[in-house]
C-alpha cells in the first residue's frame, strides 16, 4: 500500500484559544506523512504568539505565514492550495479536531480510489464534540460515488460533512477572489462535480465544536457576505439551475427565496449606506 502524502490547511482568525484542539489531533494520528499549512489571517488575538511556540517545538513540515492584514478564508484557501505539494487536500481549522485514525482511514481508501481518474475525492461525516452524534444525515449508501449536487437535491444529505481532495484537480479550482470573511464551500464542489465525482462513506472522523464566535453562527450579517451569496446563487441557477428544478423543486424554491432574503438584505445595506447589521 502507498503512503500518500497530505497537504492539511489549517486557517487561523483569533483562534488562539482553540488551537491547541488541532495541534493535538495532529500529534495523536497515526498516520505522520503530511504538510501542514497554517495562515493566521490577520488575526487580533495572540494567534501568532501560540502558532509560533507551538511549531518551535516540532519537527514536521511545517508552512507557516502571518498575515496583518485580514482578507478573508477563501483567498487564504486559495494561495494554501498553490503553495500544497501533497497528493491530497485536507483542511481543518483550528477550533476542530478529528479522530487519530482519519488520515490512515483516507489513505487506505485512497488506495482504492487513486487510479480511478473520475474520483476526486472521499468524504465521510462529522460528529458533535458534545455527544458524538453524526452532524445532519448519513450518506445514502457505503462507498457510493455521486456528486455534491446529487447528495444534496437527490439524496437530501445534510449538515457538515469532511473529506479529502486530489489535490491537483483542485489547483484548477480556485475561490472567487471577491471581498469578505469567506466564500461558500459549495462552488468548488459543484465545480469540481461537473467533471468528476466524490465517494462517500458513513465514517465519522472530524469533531464538529460549535463555538458563538465562528462564521456560520455570528449573528452579525455582512455585506459583502450578503453580495457573495447573491454572486454564488447567480452562478448555480446558471449552471444546474434545471438539475435542481427537476430533481428538487422544493429545494429550488427554497434557493430563490433564500435569495431574495440576500437580495432584500442588499438593497436595505446599499440603500442606508451600512456594511454590517444585526440579523
């Protein structure tokens, strides 16, 4: 069996408090042969402070850039991904962790999947640090290949899911560079599914914290957060807009009301002249 080697990208904003969460992971797997990518975004906290002490002290490969300036998730992503010399992609942010036998359970799958040219990835499920139940739903079958669009608008799967990515298809698919805190995750997938598919397995390997000060559960609403969902819902009605309408027509008119919420949301924020608003 081949030992692939992973490229893990970890993103940093005022995480100083969580990071030793993904520090540990990575000291506890059992599988060693990886990069590890860390890019504190700008961060306000002592992130640079706790990344560099923690580092000194290892010997891994270790990438690591302090930023001053805060440009968001996706354009970090980005340059991470450019920089990557792994076979595969695996991000983990630092106020997470994962099981100590996830890299050795993506390699022995990867093994399985690597020559076959149409997979671009694996991905399996996320479980709740506080109970280890499985974040949203099982995947409909063990080891079945589909695609992002097809696990959500056929199969209705929901919730965070976690994987790895071949990681020189995902050199050819980069974030929108557009300004904000972050991109939607989807737009890769989605990309990534017009050419290739992902395999999926009912493993749960990464540990879901659910912290009041991430992204996805601030209860502050930004414009630029506002304009990317407006861009990202634009671009997917004019790629599988009639994929969606057939295959889900309840999940397509939640998309178009979703979308006029960010599109009710833009004209009051243009209109009043604010970037920010209490939702």
């Amino acid at each position: 069996m081949r030992n692939y080697k992973f490229t893990i990208f970890t993103p940093v904003y005022n995480g100083a408090r969580f990071f030793e969460r993904v520090l540990n992971s990575l000291k506890n797997s059992t599988y060693k042969n990886f990069e590890w990518i860390i890019i504190n975004d700008g961060s306000t906290d002592n992130s640079d402070e706790i990344i560099k002490k923690a580092i000194k002290e290892l010997d891994w490969d270790i990438k690591y850039i302090n930023y001053k300036e805060n440009r968001g998730k996706h354009i970090r992503w980005n340059e991470a991904v450019r920089l990557g010399t792994g076979d595969l992609w695996l991000p983990i942010d630092c106020d997470d962790a994962f099981v100590p036998h996830a890299l050795e359970f993506y390699n022995t799958k990867w093994n399985e999947y690597a020559n076959d040219k149409e997979i671009y990835g694996v991905d399996t499920l996320c479980m709740y640090s506080t109970n280890k139940e499985v974040v949203g739903t099982l995947y409909p079958f063990e080891g079945i290949k589909t695609t992002y669009l097809e696990l959500k608008h056929k199969y209705h799967v929901t919730g965070e899911k976690w994987g790895i990515v071949r990681l020189s298809y995902l050199k050819e698919v980069l974030f929108p560079e557009l300004p904000g805190p972050f991109f939607t995750g989807p737009i890769l997938w989605n990309t990534l599914g017009m050419k290739y598919k992902i395999v999926t397995f009912n493993e749960k390997l990464r540990i879901y914290y659910i912290e009041p000060t991430s992204l996805c559960h601030t209860r502050i609403i930004k414009r630029d957060t506002v304009d990317m969902f407006i861009y990202y819902h634009k671009w997917l009605f004019k790629h599988f807009g009639w994929y969606i309408f057939r295959t889900d027509p309840k999940g397509f008119f939640n998309i178009v009301n979703l979308n006029n919420h960010y599109l009710a949301w833009h004209y009051i924020m243009h209109l009043l002249k604010i970037k920010t608003a209490q939702k």
